[in-house]
C-alpha cells in the first residue's frame, strides 16, 4: 500500500495576504484621507484606515496621531502644487511679468480643479501648518520665487510701483481670494457660470498685471 500522506496544514492568512502592500500603506491612507476631504467628511486615522480596508492599529505605525496624517496629506498636496507650478514656469515666456503671471493662473487652476487639497493646504482647519517644517519650507520657497520675479520685473523698470511687498500680497490675495470664492460656491450670485470661471480667472489675472504694470 502506498505511505498514507499527512495533510499539509492550510496555510494561516495573515495581514501580507491582503490585495494590499504593506510597502504602500502610507500612500494608501494619505489618499484615503485625501478622499475623506473630498467628501467634506470628518478624517481621523481609524476612519482613514477604515476607507484603506486595513486593520485599525495599522496606520498608527505610520501615523501615530491625526496631527501626523493631516501633516503628511498637506505635504503630498504640496508637492502636487509644487509640480503644476514648475510645469507652467517651464511654459510660459522668459519675461519676469509673463512668469508671475504664469505662477498666479497656474495658483488658481489648481487650486479650482483641487479644492480638498487647497482647503487642506491654504487654512487651518486641518492641522497646524507650523508643525510641518516640509511645508513651512515649501511656503518660504514659493513666496522667494515670487518676490524674485517682482524684482526682476522692477529691475527692468516693468513696474509702475517700487514697493513690492504690497504688490505681492496684493497678488496674494487675488489669487487666494478668487480660488476661495470658487470653493465656497460665490461664483452663482455674481451671474457666473461654472463653464465661466476659469477664463474669468485668467482675466482678472491680467487685469492685475497690467494694473502692476507701467503702460
């Protein structure tokens, strides 16, 4: 008679058995939680996990608090703002306006075509921005780019006004303004259409640039 065979034990399923990797847990609940603020829901990390399908305690080897994933999910939004930034820089014509110009529409598109991640990076409803230095690094960066390419412009005597500080926070404001207005739903009372508001954005745009502007 043949030796009866001994059953091989079922192999026991564990987490690594999941249609997930463990390599990708942290971009899992970023954009998990990304997705949650999309939704204009309440974001936690069990409530991310949850979204993730991952067991409860998982996240908290990446994330141990809420604070932690807020400050991870505005750094990735950064980097994507970042990204359409020097996509439109590296497009748009040497001119130091043409440039500021470029820098404020691009703000804008983005900030239209991705309200989460603006509304995660722009306030402080989230998470307190000053304790990711990636981000407070990121900010600086981007208000230097600014303030060089107005100092270009004034260099080149491109400007009707010497003071530049107020011509960026002018600047700042549009732009910010504008995307905030977008956000929270303005756009209808004003007698525009949602079909309108990105050329609008480009025209109040110029409109400011050649307000800055010598004739």
């Amino acid at each position: 008679m043949p030796a009866r065979q001994t059953p091989k034990p079922r192999a026991r399923r564990t987490a690594e058995a999941r249609p997930y990797h463990h390599g990708d847990l942290r971009r899992v609940l970023i954009d998990a939680a990304l997705q949650l603020a999309a939704e204009g829901a309440e974001i936690s990390v069990r409530e991310a996990a949850r979204r993730a399908a991952v067991s409860p305690g998982a996240p908290f080897r990446h994330f141990p608090n809420r604070d932690a994933l807020m400050a991870a999910v505005a750094e990735e939004a950064q980097r994507r703002f970042r990204a359409e930034i020097e996509v439109a820089l590296g497009e748009a014509p040497r001119g130091p306006l043409d440039r500021f110009r470029a820098f404020g529409l691009a703000y804008l598109c983005w900030a239209m075509r991705n309200p989460a991640h603006f509304e995660i990076v722009s306030t402080g409803r989230y998470f307190a921005h000053g304790s990711s230095a990636e981000l407070t690094r990121d900010n600086a960066e981007l208000i230097a780019l600014s303030e060089q390419m107005l100092a270009d412009a004034a260099a080149q005597g491109l400007l009707r006004s010497a003071d530049l500080k107020r011509i960026q926070i002018a600047g700042r404001a549009l732009v910010y303004g504008f995307a905030r207005m977008n956000l929270d739903g303005h756009f209808p009372r004003w007698g525009v259409e949602e079909s309108e508001i990105e050329p609008m954005a480009e025209a109040v745009i110029d409109l400011f640039i050649a307000g800055i502007a010598k004739p």
